[in-house]
C-alpha cells in the first residue's frame, strides 16, 4: 500500500458505525420477540402448537443475541481499526509535511528524495522521514489484516 493510498481511506467511521446499528437493531429485535413470547404464553395457556412456538422463538432470540453479539465485535474491531489508521495517517502527514518543509520530495511510494545534490545531513533526514513513512503504512497494513483476521474468527452463525 502506498502512503497516497493511506491518506486518501477514511472508510473505518462509517463502517463501525453501520455495524454498532446493525447490533442495536439486533438486540432491539430479540427484545422485540421476547415481548411477543410473553404475549403469546399468556394468550396461549396450552395448546398443541405451543411448544413448538415456544422452541421457534427461543431460537430466534439466541441467533439474534449471536448476532448482536457478533455485530458488536465487528463494530469495535472496525473502529479500533478506524482509530490506528487515523495515527497512521497523522504520521505519514507529519512525515510528509516536515518533508516538503525542508525541500524534500515525497513520491508516490513513500520514497523521500532530497535534491541533487544533497548533503550528507539533508540524505540522512531524507532516509529518516522515507522510515517512518514506511513504519507508518506497515502499521496500517497490520492494522487492516489484524481487523480481517478478528472479523473471520468470528464463528459462523448456528445453522437450523
């Protein structure tokens, strides 16, 4: 991933926050069948369907706790995520600008080129500034592979 790449994704908010209401409605859902549960027992003193009602909601209210439960992992994992690329990306903007404060250029792939020719002392803070770009784009690819890695341990849903 390129450093350019890294300052222009700022996708982490919105998705952690997609998947923090996605739990919300979950555990809104599960309360909601749980309500209709009592409703239905006192309606439904006895009966022959009954404790297969009974069965079909106490199911449905495990897989959607599982849900929220799963929907509340993926949420904090995606904004713990959102937050490391964010000082990832102040970095590589402090990196950058100290760069283009001092004459050096920055390319593409985080490369920090100093004008030629460069004195020993303007090649060392070139080669400073080109490290701690790349420390700070290596972070973030750690980041987003820890996040996908957090997110694909989460077990799959309980089948029927």
């Amino acid at each position: 991933m390129s450093y350019a790449r890294l300052l222009e994704d700022d996708s982490s908010a919105a998705d952690s926050e997609q998947w923090a209401q996605a739990a919300r409605t979950a555990r809104d859902s599960a309360e909601e069948l749980g309500r209709l549960h009592r409703l239905l027992d006192a309606h439904w003193r006895s009966g022959r369907d009954r404790d297969q009602v009974d069965d079909l909601l106490r199911r449905l209210t495990r897989r959607l706790d599982e849900a929220q439960d799963a929907y509340t992992v993926i949420a904090a994992t995606l904004a713990n995520r959102g937050q490391e690329l964010a000082r990832a990306r102040e970095l590589v903007r402090q990196a950058t600008a100290e760069a283009h404060l001092t004459g050096l250029l920055v390319m593409p792939a985080g490369d920090v080129v100093p004008p030629e020719p460069a004195p020993l002392a303007v090649q060392a803070v070139a080669h400073r500034l080109a490290a701690r770009i790349a420390a700070a784009v290596e972070d973030a690819a750690a980041t987003r592979r820890r996040a996908a890695e957090e997110v694909a341990a989460l077990p799959p849903p309980d089948p029927w």
